[in-house]
C-alpha cells in the first residue's frame, strides 16, 4: 500500500504564492490603464482641432503698397491689407454715410477701436467674411471704382454691402456690422501673427 504525504498548510510555499497574486494584480492594473488611454485622450482636442485654432503668422516684408494678402485663421480668409498714405488719406471725411463710424457696435480688439480700426495707419485686418450673410467682400480699393465718390473698400458680390477701407459698413447696406478684426499682434518689424495678442492665443 502506496504511503501518502501530506503537506500541511503551513508548509505551502508561499513566495511563490504571493508572486502569483502580485503578477495577477499587475497583470489587470496594466489593461486597467491600456483600456483607459482611448478614453482619456478622446477628451483633448485632436490635431486638427489644435491646427484650426492656431495663430497664423504672415511675412509682412512680402506685401506691396496697395496690395492684400489673404491668409486663413480658423477656416475664415483673413484680409491683410497694406494701405498706401493715399488709403489712409480716403478712410476720413464720409462717417455721415456710415453705420457705425465709431466702431461701437461692431466686433475687434480694444487697439482696433479707432478710425483705422487698425494698430497702425499701414496695415489693415479683418476677418474677410460679410457681417451680413458670410459672403467673402471683394476689394475694389480704387476712388470712385463703385461710383463717382466711392472712397475705395470692399464690396460684398451677394447682397450689395459696402465698406470703406478700415472695414466700416456703409448706410443702405444690408450688413448691419463693421468687418470684423481678428486678435492680432506683431512681435516683430516684419511678421504678424493672426489669433493671439497680449492676452494670449484666441
């Protein structure tokens, strides 16, 4: 007859034991975590979300006098417009035609808050899209381009509307806003960075 051992309890090795459990732990606490990655990272904003809010920055030195460029800020064309003195000249003497000739119920930064609606007399920028129905205003900058008197500006091809060269709607048009100014800042001579100013990115 075969002699049985038995093993008490006691005598169980028990390293291997805890090892085993600890393994076991380990084991689910890493899929734990794996399986949450997908979900934490759904909560931030993806890469092109990032790149649709990010500033732009435009090369000044490439614009001529009297001309514009047209870079994009957030899916909207952005109208970076260099005017000449003889622009700047034409943006006074016609606020009884306008809306809002001061600019207090149309939206831009404080900076832009003035009859240029620019930080300075040479650059104008605007959020090139109508305030009407979001049209995209073509430029016709030229005196008298519209008709005798026009001042130069921008003239919307859907619905008529019409503002000067600091963006400023016309009376009789059926935008009830100036265009709007983006945030803007320049860090240096030559570069302007669309969507963020001193207080930050927009």
């Amino acid at each position: 007859m075969a002699d049985h051992v038995v093993v008490a309890e006691d005598e169980v090795d028990l390293s291997r034991r805890k090892f085993l459990t600890r393994a076991t732990i380990a084991t689910g606490a890493v899929g734990t975590v794996l399986a949450a990655v997908p979900f934490i990272e759904s909560w931030s904003p993806s890469e092109r979300a990032r790149a649709q809010g990010a500033p732009t920055e435009l090369d000044l030195s490439k614009l001529e006098p009297g001309q514009m460029a047209t870079p994009v800020w957030r899916k909207s064309p952005i109208y970076v417009v260099r005017r000449t003195p003889d622009m700047v000249s034409r943006i006074a003497g016609h606020d009884e035609l306008l809306k809002d000739p001061k600019s207090e119920n149309s939206d831009q930064p404080p900076y832009a808050r003035n009859p240029l609606r620019s930080r300075s007399a040479e650059f104008l920028v605007l959020i090139g899209t109508c305030t009407h129905l979001g049209c995209l205003p073509k430029q016709r900058f030229s005196a008298g381009e519209l008709y005798p008197g026009w001042p130069g500006g921008f003239f919307c091809p859907c619905h008529g509307s019409r503002f000067d060269l600091a963006g400023r709607v016309f009376a009789g048009s059926p935008a009830s806003a100036n265009l709007r100014v983006p945030p803007y800042s320049y860090p240096n001579a030559r570069t302007l960075v669309i969507g963020a100013d001193e207080k930050g990115v927009a």
